[in-house]
C-alpha cells in the first residue's frame, strides 16, 4: 500500500497542465451544441472574491494555463481584474470567446490585463452552417471580424471546431478557413452530448464516421500547415500511434480529463471536463482547496485508473494512450467507466 507521502508525489506528477474556469453562464447566443445551456438568464455565479480565491488555490498547488471559459467572458464586468489577478498569480492566461463583445479598444485591454491567446468557434465552413449551429443570425460574419481584429492587434489565437453528422463534411473548408485566417491551430471538438447538445445525441458520428474523420485530421496534421488538436476524440491518439508504425511522425493526447486537464464551473465544481458534469468537489464549500480535491477526490483518482475501465477500452492496448471519452460514456451509456461508444476500434484481446 502506498503512503501519502508516495501517494501524493504520484500526484503531483499528475498536477494539471490546463485548466479551463467556467466564470459565467451569460451568452447572447443560443447555440445548439452548447454544454453549459448558456443564455441571457446565465444564473448565479462566483463573486470577483470568489473567483480569485479559486485562482490563488490553484496558483498554490500548479502553475496551469488558465482557460477563462463560459458562456462568454467577456459578459462578466470584472473580466479585466480577475485576468490581472491570475496574472500577478503566475498563471498564463488565455480565453474562449464568441467575439461579439470585442473590438479594437477591448483587445487592447485583454493583452494589457494578461490575455496571451484567444479561441475562437467556427462551426461551418460557411455562414449558413456556422449560424445554423449557432442559432444566431450574423455570428459567422461576427466571428470572422474578431479573428481579423486579433490578427491585427498580433494576438494569437486557435479555431476551436465542435464536429458532429451535419458539418462532419466541411471540415477540410473549416481548417483552410482556419489557415487563411492565420489561426495558430486548429482544435475539434467530436460532440459529445451534453448541455443543450443532448438534443442532438442523433448527430454524434458513428463509429466509422468517428474513424474517417480522424485520419482526416491526421492527414490536415501532416501537411503542417497549421497544428491540429482534437479534444474529446482521445482515439486520435491511437491513430497518430498506428501512424507511427507506418513511419509517419505525429503526436496525439488522449483524454486528459482528471490528469493533465481539469475543469472549474460557474459554481466552483472541481471536474475532470465540462462535459462530464460530476463534482469532485466544490471549492467553495471545501475552503478553497484545490489540491486536497484534486489529489483525494475518488472519483477523480477512478478516472485516472485504467485498469478500472470497462468495455473495449478495458480491453484495448491503447487504453493508456488513449483513455475512451468518458464524458460520452456517461451521456450516451450512463456509465463513465464505459467502453466511447463512439469508438469502433476492435482491441487484439477481441479479435
């Protein structure tokens, strides 16, 4: 049996290299995909006491790159103090937005706060698509503004591109888009269905979709004309894997939910991801700890235990790698420790 003392030196190896923080559920938006169901109504949310308290336990225990998330950021009034605050706390600090709030004075000032990258989504490879999925009339030609205003102003940011039945078709236009826009990298999300998405459970791909497209990612990868990352697709591991085999270099994450990334919602919820929406605890009724529920949370240490994993991926040789999402597990299987159900990949110990 492991000491604490050993327990938590394992631990801290896994201290979380990114953390995305959910400080508001406000949007104009109304996007059909939407995981935190973001609206105008947004519901309650953390204090600027609140939110720095969250930042200094973290700040304490790793030095993460901090992702302010929501919702739309830019909706909370005191985006700019709570940015400078992670700043002065030795964190980098990057941020996911809509766009529709920014314009030159207010780039400015996220760059002068702290701001070193921006996300951006683009859904469609046009208009019609991206503002189908957004739900909103104009978002398209919004996006586009604010990607060439941040190029503008030499602020670096990725396309972030939620790929699901309906679009799965435009992602090589998406990733040109995102190159011509001078877009650092290009990062799908395969949809998971949660949030206002599990309305949308028939427009998750289906195993041989899920395949196709990511060695169609592998292939826009190794062109290198813009880096490729894909997020909650941890199969892509296994196929940069396979392509190692084939002599071919390219280097793919699994699933870094619970491990390298952690997620922190509108209510101070400590999560593996904002798509698996179970508490590992709740920072604000655990006196800001971070590090005690990041290291002791049960089920945070059953998510980073393969060898508990069920299905093909308890199965399979890539689990490792890998990992299976086990946010998809949950939604479509009602069990996180459940093979992805989105995975066709058939493990040796099957065949």
């Amino acid at each position: 049996m492991k000491t604490d003392t050993a327990r938590h030196k394992a631990q801290d190896e896994l201290k979380p290299r990114l953390i995305a923080f959910e400080i508001t559920r406000r949007c104009r938006y109304h996007c059909k995909h939407c995981r935190a169901n973001a609206g105008l109504a947004g519901g309650s949310e953390l204090t600027t006491k609140q939110c720095k308290k969250i930042i200094a336990s973290i700040a304490e225990f790793a030095k993460p790159i901090l992702i302010l998330t929501g919702g739309e950021p830019m909706e909370r009034p005191d985006l700019y103090e709570i940015i400078e605050y992670a700043k002065e706390e030795g964190l980098r600090v990057v941020m996911a937005t809509c766009g529709y709030l920014l314009d030159d004075d207010s780039i400015a000032k996220l760059k002068k706060a702290g701001v070193s990258a921006l996300s951006f989504s683009i859904d469609g490879a046009n208009a019609e698509t991206h503002d189908h999925f957004r739900d909103t009339t104009g978002a398209f030609d919004t996006v586009m503004r604010a990607a060439e205003m941040a190029r503008n102003a030499k602020m670096p940011f990725q396309i972030n591109t939620t790929i699901h039945k309906q679009n799965a078709g435009e992602i090589i236009g998406i990733a040109e888009l995102a190159k011509r826009l001078g877009a650092i990298c290009f990062n799908t999300f395969m949809l998971v269905p949660t949030g206002r998405a599990a309305e949308m459970d028939d427009a998750v791909l289906d195993p041989i979709q899920y395949e196709y497209i990511l060695n169609e990612l592998l292939r826009i990868k190794l062109k290198k004309e813009i880096d490729v990352r894909v997020t909650c697709g941890p199969a892509f591991a296994r196929i940069c894997e396979q392509a190692k085999a084939r002599g071919l270099v390219a280097e793919g994450a699994g699933c870094m939910g619970g491990k390298g990334f952690g997620f922190i919602s509108f209510k101070g919820d400590v999560q593996t991801c904002g798509f698996l929406d179970i508490p590992a605890g709740n920072l604000v009724d655990n006196s800001y700890n971070f590090a005690k529920i990041w290291r002791e949370s049960e089920f945070l240490n059953e998510i980073r235990d393969a060898a508990g994993f069920e299905g093909k991926c308890g199965e399979c040789e890539y689990v490792e790698v890998c990992g299976g999402c086990k946010a998809r597990a949950m939604t479509m299987m009602g069990n996180y420790l459940a093979g992805d159900p989105v995975c066709g990949y058939v493990p040796k110990r099957g065949r």
